[in-house]
C-alpha cells in the first residue's frame, strides 16, 4: 500500500480504517483528491473481533463498496469473506493507509486541521470520523473469566463417579483429561484457538472433581450408607 511521509498535507484525512471509512477515501480519490486513512489496529479492525464463521444479516451487494463485487459461498456473506472482501479492496485501490496509529485529537478549521496521532501530526484540509462503535464490544461480565469456567466444567465430569462410584474414576478421569486434550487440538481447525492453559485448567478441575467427590463421599455418603445398612441375621 501507498505510504506518504507523515508530514505531506492531504486533502482528506479519514479516522478509522473500517468499510466506511474505506469507502470514503475512495470516494474522495475518485473525486480527484487526495486521502489517507489513520487507523488504530488492522483495516476493519472492527470485524477482526466479531466472532468466527459469522454470517452478516445483509446480502453481499449492501456490504460492497467502490464497485468492487463481493463475491460469497453462501447467500449472505461470512466474517472471514468480509474482512478478505475490504483488505482486498484497500489493496487493489492502493490506498494510503496507516496502520497502528490511534488518532488522539483533531484541531484546526475547514481547510487546515491538524490531526494528531500515537506517531505524529497530519496535516489535511478536511477530516472524516468513521470511527464507528463496533470495537468496542459490550462484554458480558460473567463473573470469574474463561478459564474458572474450564474447571468447573472438568470438576463437574468428574465429581460424579468421585462420590458415588469410584471404581468408575480408572477410566472416568482419563477419559476427561483424553477430552481436555481434544479440545485444545481441534479447535484450531474450527477458527478458534487452541490454549495450553485451557488444558491445565481442564486438569486441575477433574482433580479438585475427584477430591471433592472422593470427600464427599468418605465423610457423608460412607456413614449414611452404614448407618441404613440391615444387621446380618
Ligand atoms: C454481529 C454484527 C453483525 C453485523 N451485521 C451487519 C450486516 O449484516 N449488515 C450491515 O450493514 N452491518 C452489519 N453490522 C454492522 C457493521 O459491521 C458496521 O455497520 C460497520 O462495520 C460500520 O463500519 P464503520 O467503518 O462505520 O465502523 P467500524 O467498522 O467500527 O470501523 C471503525 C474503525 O475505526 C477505528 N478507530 C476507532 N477509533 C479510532 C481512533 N481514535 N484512531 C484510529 N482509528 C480508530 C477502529 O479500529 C475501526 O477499525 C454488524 C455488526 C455486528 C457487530
């Protein structure tokens, strides 16, 4: 991509490397000025943090820009088309575009603003903000975090047997631990990421399982099942 030394004035300058802002850049290109795109992370930073294998809701001619089609496998396109389809776009365009450079304030009037950024100062006759809302997502605050989810889960497979039978754990505990395992190793080919840590987390939980289980049943399952049991004739 085209890459002007900072100071060189443009006559358009967009904030935020997103389908919009794209579109606007081209557009003033088009109209025989000049522009530059300022973006903060990656070109459609936005979509790079939606999740994997989603399907957009509009079909593909609404999501194109430039002219350029946005050829699908399916009748609406996927995240993983969109973000090829926009990449692809800025590069065919050749367009200027910065990457890695958070916009930190805009100052100045119509025909000479200065825009300021985490690498410099750009100078532009006009501003565009297509800073969008989408990166910043509304996570939800499942209290505890990823990872206290995988034991618990593992604690849970493995509890069971633990408590109430535990002849079963010979097989129950490796089978969970061979499961931990698979998981990690095939969600690479599923657009996630595999995680060591995921795997231990799965471990520690089928042990804390096991010996709660096993605690459980020692202290209260064992004396109430002799307390019940019948005297021998
Ligand atoms: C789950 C989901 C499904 C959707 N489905 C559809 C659909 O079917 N059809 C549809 O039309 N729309 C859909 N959308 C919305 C669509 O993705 C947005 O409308 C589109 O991304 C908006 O483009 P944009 O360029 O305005 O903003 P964004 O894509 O959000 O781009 C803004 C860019 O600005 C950058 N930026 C922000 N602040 C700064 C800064 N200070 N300095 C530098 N860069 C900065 C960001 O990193 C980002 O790359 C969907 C959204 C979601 C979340």
């Amino acid at each position: 991509m085209k890459s002007l030394p900072p100071a060189s004035p443009v006559d358009l300058l967009v904030v935020g490397g997103g389908p919009i802002g794209i579109a606007c850049a081209l557009a003033a290109r088009n109209a025989g000025l000049s522009a530059r795109i300022v973006e903060k992370g990656a070109i459609v930073n936005s979509m790079v943090g939606y999740p994997s294998q989603m399907e957009f809701f509009s079909t593909p001619e609404l999501l194109e820009i430039g002219g350029h089609p946005l050829a699908t496998r399916r009748y609406k396109p996927l995240r993983e088309e969109a973000i090829d389809y926009y990449r692809g776009v800025a590069q065919r365009e050749n367009l200027d575009i910065r990457l890695g450079e958070r916009v930190l304030a805009v100052t100045g009037n119509a025909g000479a603003f200065s825009v300021e950024t985490t690498r410099g100062v750009h100078e532009a006759r006009a501003v565009v903000l297509a800073i969008g809302f989408f990166d910043q997502p509304n996570k939800l605050d499942v209290p505890g975090g990823d990872k206290t989810h995988h034991l618990i889960a593992f604690a849970a497979l493995t509890f069971p047997s633990a408590a109430l039978y535990r002849r079963a754990l010979i097989w129950v505990l490796p089978a969970a631990l061979i499961y931990g395992i698979a998981i990690e190793l095939i969600q690479p080919y599923v657009g996630r990421h595999g995680e060591r840590v995921d795997f231990y987390a799965d471990a520690i939980g089928a042990l804390i399982g096991v010996a709660l289980g096993v605690l459980l049943n020692v202290i209260l399952i064992q004396p109430l099942a002799k307390k019940h049991q019948r005297p021998r004739a």
